[in-house]
C-alpha cells in the first residue's frame, strides 16, 4: 500500500494541534472557599467553607420558605498553580455565570468588573499572575442593584458562582475572547435556499505582542459524517497589542437542511488561527442551515 507521506504528516500535525488548542480551557471548580461577606468584612479571620462549583449560598432558602433570604456579599477564593513552561503564555479567566455582580482579583490586582448574572464574561490576568501560586479572589454580590436585572420577580434571586470557571492559556495570538465570553469566532446564515446556504464567518484576533504578525485564518466545514465540503484560508495583519476583525464569506452549494426533530441535520465549523509556527488557535462550532417563513393564514413554515 502506498502511503502519501506528505498528507500523513499534515494529518499528524493537525492532531497534534488540535489537542494541543483543545487542552486549553482548564476547568478549576474545585477545592474552593467560601465565606459570606459580613463576616470577611468584619472579621479578621473569617470562618472558611470548602466548597466546589457550581455553588449558590441560596441554596435552601426556596426549601424552606424563607422570603427574607440573604442578598448580599459572598466571597470566595482559590489557589492555583501556574507551571514555569507557560510562563510566556497568556491566561484568562472564563465565567460561565456569576451571580449578579462580581469584582475579581488576582494576586492582589483587581482585574475585571461585571454586571449581570446569567452571561458569560471573560478577564484576562496575564499580567496579575505569576509562575507558582496564585490566589484567585472573586467577590460576588446579589443585593438589590436599580442598574442590575432582575429588579423583581415571583423568584429568588440567587447568589454565587453559580455556572463553572474555566482557566484558559493561549499563546500570544489568538481568536478575542473579550466578546460577551464567546469563543471570538461568530457564524451567520445570511441567506438560505435549498439550492444555497451563504455564510458569514465574522471574528477578531487578539494580539498580546509588541509587534504586528501575518496569521492565517482557516475555515473548514464537515458533514455530519465528517466530509469535508468547503475550506477557505484567509490572511490577516493583526495588529500589535490590540484587536483585529476579520470577516469570511462563505456559500454552500446544494446544503443539508435542518428539518427539526424529524432531522436535525448539523454540519461541524472549524475555526483555526495560524501563524509562522503552526496552528496557534482554533474553535468548533456546530452549524444548522434552514429557511422559514410566515403566513397568517396557513401558519409556519420550514424550508418551504
């Protein structure tokens, strides 16, 4: 059997990136501790309660009935190691939902502020941490803010770190994780027929360097059986110590549409950021293609 030698390495290379990008975002739920904020503002030695994530400190106040459960002041803290082989990295914290307005620091610094508990939100601390420990603060608050939603409601407002953290590395280029803690890689369906599916590939690179780099950005779109049907690779100047949008169209011809539960067809969007290096980034999205409309008369309509 021949063996195309040049493919084969390609194929391997590309593994070995795409573990690589995938064992970034590190989950760090566990072993932290809590302690309500009366008693870290008061005391000089609070009490210290192990918990793990997701957590509430509301937890039973439906249970029991209790209208006049606490809002206010949580805080919690985590220790964690950075090894000296990602010294040169970048690092990000990665809230899923934080209950409902949340201050975080790092070593001290203060690195990110925000409003709004049931959104994700990402902070970049690369300049707060160091090689060894580290000591993670995050203070949360779900006392009655006017500039906060929800104002009121038949429910409790619960508070906490109440969604997972995840503590994500990357390299000093990569896709912008600042957008609402999105992954920096947005897909669009612009128009749909079952004869063309036209797509917008929209993002922006984060650049953490002192100088601009020429990057490559690769679009590649698999069936649901793993063929793949379009690729498209892209050139971007990113610019140093900022960000830099990128857009991609893209049209598939003749596409697999999404029909529902009768066929929830979803073809699969690899996003992949290059540079002199090798594969530096990269994101996987799913990505249902469908049409529909309204009539007033006869109703809803899918796909025609």
């Amino acid at each position: 059997m021949k063996v195309n030698f040049n493919l084969l390495m390609v194929i391997c290379a590309y593994v070995s990136n795409t573990a690589f990008a995938q064992s970034q975002p590190t989950d760090v739920n566990d072993d932290w501790q809590f302690t309500p904020g009366y008693a870290y503002n008061m005391q000089k030695n609070p009490p210290w309660e192990n918990v793990n994530l997701p957590h509430t400190w509301n937890a039973t106040d439906a249970d029991n009935g209790n209208i006049a459960y606490y809002r206010g002041l949580g805080v919690y803290k985590k220790s964690v190691n950075i090894d000296k082989e990602n010294a040169d990295k970048r690092f990000f914290l990665h809230f899923e939902g934080s209950a409902t307005v949340t201050d975080v620091w790092v070593n001290g610094h203060h690195v990110g502020h925000h409003n709004g508990g049931y959104t994700a939100f990402v902070f970049e601390i690369t300049k707060a941490v160091a090689v060894g420990e580290n000591e993670f603060l995050v203070m949360v608050n779900n006392a009655y803010d006017s500039e906060v939603m929800p104002l009121v409601g038949d429910f409790n407002v619960y508070g906490g770190l109440f969604r997972p953290v995840h503590l994500i590395v990357k390299e000093k280029v990569g896709f912008d994780l600042s957008n609402y803690g999105s992954p920096g890689v947005l897909i669009t369906q612009k128009k749909v027929t079952k004869e063309m599916a036209d797509i917008a590939i929209d993002g922006a690179i984060s650049d953490g360097s002192a100088e601009e780099k020429r990057v490559t950005v690769q679009v590649v779109i698999n069936d649901a059986t793993g063929k793949i049907v379009l690729q498209k690779d892209i050139a971007v100047e990113a610019s140093k110590s900022g960000s830099t949008d990128f857009q991609i169209p893209l049209s598939i011809p003749q596409p697999k549409l999404w029909n529902g539960r009768k066929d929830p067809y979803r073809y699969s969007v690899h996003v992949s950021l290059a540079t002199d290096n090798g594969i530096v980034d990269q994101t996987t999205q799913p990505l249902g293609l469908r049409f529909f409309h309204l009539d007033p008369d006869k109703g809803f309509f899918l796909n025609g």
